[in-house]
C-alpha cells in the first residue's frame, strides 16, 4: 500500500498545504471520517490487520497538519496510530517531535513508515522503523513515498521484494515538481502528473504490468495563517479515484466543531 504524501509552505500566501495520494489495490474503497471538538482526519487502515485504525492525514485546530506513508509490513501498531496521537495531542510539528521521541523512547515499536508534519512555519519527514527514527527538518517543502531516504532500510527493503526503485523514481519526480510550486493550484497539478508514463511510478498512481495500485483517493489539506484573528482557516480538498480523471471537492474545517459542524462536514463529503 504505498502512497505520495509531502507539505510545502508558500510563504507569500502565509499557507501550509499538507497533501497526499492515497494508493491502493481496493478500487471501492470509501473513506470513513474522523472529526471531533478539535481535530479532523481520514481514518487509516492498518497494512497488515486490514483493520481501520488511527489517522492517514488530517488536521487539527492549531493548524498542524499530518500525512503519513506505508514502508513495510511488522507485527508492530500501525504509523496510524501515531498519527491519531499527534494531532490530538501536539500543538506544532516540533512538540510532535518531542512527543514521538518520548513514545519510542518508552519501548513503543511502530511499523515502518514515513510521517510529514508541518505546521504555519515549518515541517519535518519523519522516518520509523521498529523503534528507530530519523528526521528531516525543513522550511519550505517535504516529501515522502513508500522507502525511507536516511533510515538505512534500503537492503532489507530490496531484499524482501519492494518495489524500491518505483518508490525512488517517484520521490526524485516529485522533487522536481515541488520546486516549482509557487500556487496552490500547482500542488494539485503535481498530485495528478504522470511524469513520462502513466503507470505504478507516477505520482498519480495508474495500474500496469508491474503493480495494481492506483491512487484511490488524493487529498490537500490547506492551511491560510494570514487571518486577523490569527486561528487559521481551513480547507480539506478531497477526489475520489486518480486526481487527473476527478475534481476535488473542497470542505471548510472549523474548530472548535459542535455536532452541526461536523454533521455538514460529513454531509459535503461526496464519498
């Protein structure tokens, strides 16, 4: 189950947008919808249990957003889970830091698995395995695929059959796009490009010879820290199946959220 997920701050808009293409085999896959008082977020699904469990991107009412990655397969909680804690819990990416280190530290082993976090100034990949980490911190742009970049993995990944080089063909292709992002608009051209070939290493995931994941969801969550009143405001864009045959639906997040807002939140949601 691998997928596309990255961050990039535009700071001359005063926006952070968190985005990824979720890639799957399931072609009917509908997402379930997690929104509470102060945090929204698509519900994972755990790799190995195919149990749904946790958070694959979401949000919450400091304006610190999250998507994750899947790497490999363990006996481990899912990332998702992880994910779920932090945007409970943590006000920026730096606190979601210090409270992931915290959690491994105390002998909690996750599967292997690549978290963005990025929040109205920075952001930051952060890389598990088991219970090792490793962190790239940055002001501008991240991005992570279904391979670890600092974790040392790459062998046990080749070696257990992962698609690595795809993987590594997608990261350097969204590389390449994502220095280029000036707009907002230019971060859903990215999630819907097929480089030089549509197939299971474009960022808009097709299925082909080698592979039958598609990206069966793609989503952006944008967040606009240039209000006066300094809460930010929220947008969750959601399309359903490959971005380049969808059109995002586009959903206001306002917290702290009663059962109204939450209900008409559910209700917009066209899947």
């Amino acid at each position: 189950m691998p997928s596309f997920s990255g961050a990039v701050i535009l700071s001359k808009y005063k926006k952070t947008l968190v985005f990824k293409n979720r890639d799957m085999t399931i072609q009917d896959h509908r997402d379930e919808i997690f929104y509470d008082v102060d945090c929204f977020g698509i519900r994972g699904v755990d790799n190995v249990t195919e149990k749904i469990k946790g958070l694959a991107i979401g949000v919450n009412r400091n304006g610190l957003a999250i998507a994750n990655t899947h790497v490999r397969n363990t006996s481990d909680p899912s990332y998702h889970v992880l994910t779920e804690q932090l945007l409970m819990f943590a006000k920026d990416a730096e606190d979601g830091l210090s409270m992931t280190v915290d959690h491994l530290q105390s002998g909690r082993n996750y599967q292997w698995g690549n978290l963005i976090l990025a929040d109205h100034n920075s952001m930051l990949g952060l890389e598990l395995a088991g219970n090792d980490h490793s962190i790239e911190w940055s002001e501008r742009r991240v991005l992570r695929t279904s391979h670890h970049i600092m974790l040392d993995t790459e062998e046990t990944l080749r070696s257990e059959g992962y698609a690595y080089d795809q993987s590594v063909k997608r990261m350097e292709r969204g590389y390449d796009l994502i220095r280029q992002v000036k707009t907002v608009n230019d971060v859903f051209a990215m999630l819907k490009d097929h480089g030089e070939n549509k197939g299971s290493a474009s960022l808009c995931c097709h299925p082909d010879g080698t592979s039958e994941d598609r990206t069966t969801m793609s989503y952006v969550i944008e967040v606009d820290n240039s209000t006066e009143s300094g809460k930010p405001k929220i947008i969750f864009h959601v399309a359903k199946g490959n971005p380049c045959e969808s059109e995002y639906t586009s959903i206001p997040i306002i917290f702290p959220a009663d059962d109204e807002i939450m209900n008409r939140a559910k209700q917009l949601y066209p899947f």
